[in-house]
C-alpha cells in the first residue's frame, strides 16, 4: 500500500512528496541485496558493461548513491540510509578492502561515478560526510582527488571533474583551478544558443551533438557546480547559467508529453527519468519558466508513466523488488550502449533531485497545473538542434521533426544512429533499433533493396515550420550486392547521389519532400519514405490501400504514410524484439514505383494521430523544384528544394 492520492492539490497526477519520497525509498531498497558484505560495490544482474563488473559495481554505488543525496538532502533523518552508504564510503575507499573502488587512473568510468559521490556527499554532508571518521574523510578526498590534472573525454564529462574538484574544495582538499577554469571555457565554447549546448564539437564545422545530455547534464550540472562552489562561483556564473537553463526549458518543456513520456530520441535514454534533471534545476535554482504546480505536474507525470510500464519504481508497493533494467519500460537489450552496464539505469537518480526542495516549497505545495498542450496546440521552432516541434492538445502526442542533428562528424561516413538520424521522433512512438534504417527515414534503394544511409547530413535552413537538410546517400560496403558494381568499393562505404529533404509540420501531419541530384550513371535507385513505427505487446493492425499505409494499436494511436507526389507504392513492414514500446513493430512506408529522376521533387504526408485526420494537404511542385503545400484551410507554405552546389 502506497500513499493516498490527492486530486485536490494534484489533480492531473494525484501524486504528492509522500509518492516521490515513495518511490525514492523502493529505489534504494531493490538494490541492497546486490551490495558487497559492506555496500561499496553494488552488482547489479545482467550483462557488464565494456568497463567491466569492478567498474559496474562501483556505477551501482555512485549512481544510487545520488538518490540518498536528494534524499538526505531536506531534512530527511533516517539514519539507517545515512549509515548504510557510509559504510560503503569507508569500505570502497580502503586501498586493502576486497570492496576497493577502482580508482580514476584505473577505470575512466570511474570519473564520471566520482561525479555522482561528490554530488551525493555535498547534498548529505550534514548527516554523512560531517558524521565520518577522520581516516574515512582523508581516503575519500584522496580517491577524489585523483581527478586532478586527468584527462577527460571533450564532452559533458568535463562537467564531472568541475564538480569533484568543486566539492573538494568545500571540504579543504586539493583542487586545480586550471582544471575548472579551462573546463568552464572549453564548454562555453559549446553553448550555441536558446539555452542549448552541443555534447562536444570535435570533427564538426557544425555543432549537432544535441539531445537529453544538453538537459540532464550541460545545463544541471552548472548551477549544481555554482552551488557546491560557495563564493568561488560568482554572481556572473550564477546569472549566465540560470539564463540558459532558462532559454532551454522554455523550449525543452514542450519535449514531455501529458501523459509522462519523454521525446524519445538520443543515447542513454535507459536513464529514463533523468530527463527530469533540468526541470528540477529550474525550480531549485530559479531558472524556469515553468510555474511551481506545472512543473510538479510535467515531473510527477513522468515518474508516474514510467512506474506504470515497468521502467521505474514503484511506490505503491505493487512491485518492491523491480529493478530499473537495460530498456525504456521493460529490458531492451537493442537500447544499450557499450559503456551501459547494470548499474547504468541509475543515472534515472538525476530524476529525484526535486527532493532538495524542502516540504513547503510552492513546488510540493502548489495545486498541480496543466501543461502548455493540455491547454492548445503548441508548435515551436527549435533552430538549435534544428527541430520543429508540434504537440496536439486533442491526443497529447508530441512530434519532432529533425533536419539538425546526427552526432556525426561533418565529412565522415556513417551508418544511422536510430537514436539521432531518423526525419522524426516522437513521445508516443520510437525508432527501430538494431536493423537497418526504415522507420522515419528517407532512403534510396539500391538494386538489392538495401536503403542507404543518412549521417552526417548538413542542415540548410529552419524557419516557422518548415526545416530543410542535405545529405549524400552511401550504403556499407557489406551491402554491396557485387564489388565491381558502379561506384568502387572504398574504405567504409559506396556513395550515391545527394538527397536534398525537407519536412513542413503542422499538428499531427508531416509533409516529407525529397529531391534526388547527382550523376547520370549508377543506379537505378528507387525512392522510399518511412513513417512511425507504431509497437505495441501485440501486432498493430495494418491496412494499405493503393499509395496510403497505416497501422493502429488498440489505443487508437494511428502511424500512416500517403505517397502525395511521385510515390504510388504503399505498404506496412513489420519486425519484432527491435522497439521500445513494444515487442510488435510496424512501419508503413511509400516509395516510387520507378526508378528515381534526378532533379524532381517527391513528396508523401507522415501522420502520427491519436484521432483521425479526415484531410491532408496536397503538394504541387514547379519546373524549377519549388514546392507549394496547401493545407486543407487554405494555408500554404513554400519552399525551394536547391540542387547542392
């Protein structure tokens, strides 16, 4: 039995502090029996990560440590969870202990876990760190302060030596200010605007290293690094920071759904409700936009969704042992990444840090209220990440459509990324992982059938809701059905022609255009458009009828594909084991029912509905590639797909 819901102060949700407190506590209890004899090393079951189990036993310490961070925090005095990863501090930091922690020169995981401790004992200092032995205090600072001078990873990993050295330094241990100085420059260098960083930039002309990482890390740990830091952290620090996180979360809001899903789109998305991370800091650290009862309702609606469908704690008791897998709601292993080992999931501790705030914060105290899209359609340009956003009111889907980021350098060859190539993303639906590229994707196909790859493309314009990219089709050399076939086999990859794409969103419907340029010989290529894959525990229904595919769950969540221009050739593909939302797949799809002319534009509607859509818009197009898509109320929007120079 959990805690009573409350449909007066909460009434999107019902959910309260005690659900949260709840839900934190059955976190932290499913993992004792998986603890060394004195909790240094938490091993998790399931496969370890390229680290290695040392280093995943120390990832289920850190990462779940952080949660009793948030925890203690606010005057929270059970002394039993204080002196139970204290026990851990002290084993874990014993050079002789069988329960050493690797050190940071050891394992390089173990600098981003360092993070997490340091974090976790700052916000628990008055009941664990100020409760510790004198030797114990000295082999902690010892073990954190190897992170000095150490190379990192040109990425938001530079985050996680700011913040050792910045507790270090409030604890009187040894710090470096070349280390935060040059840390704090470097990642300036990656602020691009509107609140959002790119994840690194090297390789890159343009910066599209852009998903949750700008969220649950380029913008949480700053001010957490401001906060650990005292009056070393200036005013001006303070100002710039909150400013961006205020930018961001004015556009990042819209990426959670009324129903608790996040956009689903990106890498480590097994952290599920870490992405909560930014909405928190905003309300910590006075930097939202959001309102204290909306931002309760966006967080207490995403750890609600996620313990509903398996990927999060329960509170209510129904599932006290459940453990956050490998996965989005159940194990997944095709979401992993290499560095994901058992303990990985519990970055997801990011999502409690709302527990800082004390009791009577307005955040816990005021009455819920709505999100933007419970309220109207919401539309929204995110010309950083080079994303248009469309959420409808009428079914609480959110869609992405994505013409600015791959995390790919600039002039190296790739295959796909499920998590950051595909034409669109969505709360509700999610890519198709470990096959080849079909879901989302523009493709042409080469005489085998097999679609050619997208990464890296190059963005070309956004404005209102329209976004254009450009990239070269290539294909695996594996994939290449004869090697003396036009064009040679080189290094990786054999290239085809330019596809110069675009999508124009409004609500529910996506206008996905093509133009196809490039040399006479080669080919023939045929041209196909992916939509959604729709998933579910078992198989959507599907329907093709002439040039329109659909397929629908019995919740009424409706993915469909209507060839407008030049795509006659409708049809549903199916897979299975390959989705997060479920163990069934299907993609509807269009293509051309020839051969690919260069220089024309082909066109299909890409529609993602939780109600139908009775009308779509129709496209014309002009000799010299100008395209005019007219809506069913008379609106219209142009646009000029270029040759490439």
């Amino acid at each position: 039995m959990g805690p009573l819901e409350d449909r007066v102060r909460s009434p999107y949700t019902g959910w309260t502090r005690a659900h949260w407190e709840a839900a934190a506590d059955r976190t932290l209890a499913a993992v004792r029996p998986y603890a060394s004899p004195r909790h240094a090393l938490i091993d998790l079951p399931g496969p370890p990560s390229v680290s290695g189990r040392h280093s995943d036993g120390l990832e289920g310490f850190a990462r779940t440590f952080l949660a009793a961070g948030f925890r203690l925090s606010s005057g929270y005095a059970d002394g039993t969870l204080a002196e139970w990863y204290a026990e851990g501090l002290a084993a874990g930091t014993d050079p002789g202990s069988p329960e050493r922690w690797p050190r940071v020169t050891e394992i390089n995981q173990a600098k981003v876990e360092a993070a997490s401790i340091a974090l976790a004992l700052h916000e628990s200092r008055h009941v664990i760190w100020d409760a510790l032995d004198d030797a114990v205090r000295e082999r902690v600072v010892t073990w954190l302060s190897e992170v000095i001078g150490q190379p990192y990873p040109a990425c938001n990993w530079l985050w996680f030596q700011n913040v050792v050295e910045a507790f270090l330094r409030s604890v009187g241990g040894p710090w470096s200010t070349e280390d935060i100085e040059s840390n704090i420059s470097t990642m300036d260098g990656w602020y691009i605007g509107d609140g959002w960083y790119t994840d690194g930039y090297a390789g890159r002309d343009t910066a599209r290293n852009f998903d949750w990482y700008a969220g649950w890390a380029m913008n949480f740990y700053p001010l957490w690094y401001c906060r650990m830091s005292g009056d070393h952290a200036g005013p001006e620090l303070w100002t710039r920071y909150r400013e961006r996180l205020h930018s961001y979360l004015d556009g990042a809001q819209h990426l959670y759904a009324p129903d608790g899903a996040p956009l689903h789109q990106g890498r480590s998305l097994t952290y599920r409700h870490a992405a909560l991370a930014p909405v928190w800091a905003g309300a910590i650290f006075d930097a939202s936009p959001l309102p204290a009862g909306r931002t309760r309702r966006l967080a207490s609606g995403m750890l609600r969704h996620f313990a509903e469908r398996g990927g999060g704690p329960s509170p209510d008791g129904s599932a006290p042992d459940r453990l956050e897998s490998i996965g989005w709601y159940g194990p997944l292993e095709a979401i992993r990444q290499p560095y994901s080992g058992p303990g990985s999931p519990y970055w997801s501790s990011k999502g409690f840090a709302g527990l800082v705030l004390p009791p009577e914060h307005p955040v816990w105290t005021d009455v819920e209220q709505p999100l933007e899209v419970e309220e109207r359609d919401v539309a929204r340009t995110l010309a950083v990440p080079g994303w248009l956003v469309s959420a409808t009111r009428a079914d609480g889907v959110i869609r992405v459509a994505n013409h600015g980021t791959d995390h790919a350098a600039d002039k190296t060859l790739s295959t796909d990324d499920p998590g950051y190539s595909r034409y669109a993303y969505s709360t509700h639906a999610g890519p198709e992982y470990a096959c080849r590229p079909v879901d989302n994707h523009i493709a042409l196909l080469d005489a085998g059938g097999y679609p050619a790859h997208r990464r890296p493309l190059s963005p070309v314009s956004i404005e209102g809701r329209v976004a254009i990219s450009r990239h070269r089709a290539h294909w695996p050399v594996g994939e290449l059905p004869d090697e003396e076939t036009w064009p040679p086999r080189q290094p990786a990859f054999w290239t085809g022609p330019c596809l110069t794409t675009a999508s124009v969103l409004r609500g529910a419907v996506e206008v996905r255009l093509a133009r196809v340029d490039g040399a006479a010989h080669g080919g023939p290529w045929t041209l196909r458009i992916g939509g959604y894959a729709l998933a579910d525990a078992e198989p959507p229904e599907t329907e093709t009828d002439g040039a329109t595919a659909s397929a629908r769950r019995p919740d009424g969540l409706t993915s469909t594909v209507v060839g407008l221009v030049g795509l006659p050739a409708a049809r549903v593909l199916e897979r299975s084991g390959t989705n997060a939302y479920g163990a069934h797949s299907a993609i509807p799809v269009a293509q051309s029912g020839a051969a690919v002319r260069f220089g024309e534009v082909y066109a299909a509607a890409v529609v993602l509905t939780g109600v139908p859509v009775t009308e779509l818009p129709t496209v014309t197009v002009a000799p010299d590639a100008t395209a005019v898509v007219r809506w069913p109320d008379g609106e219209e929007d142009h646009l000029w797909l270029s040759p490439p120079e």
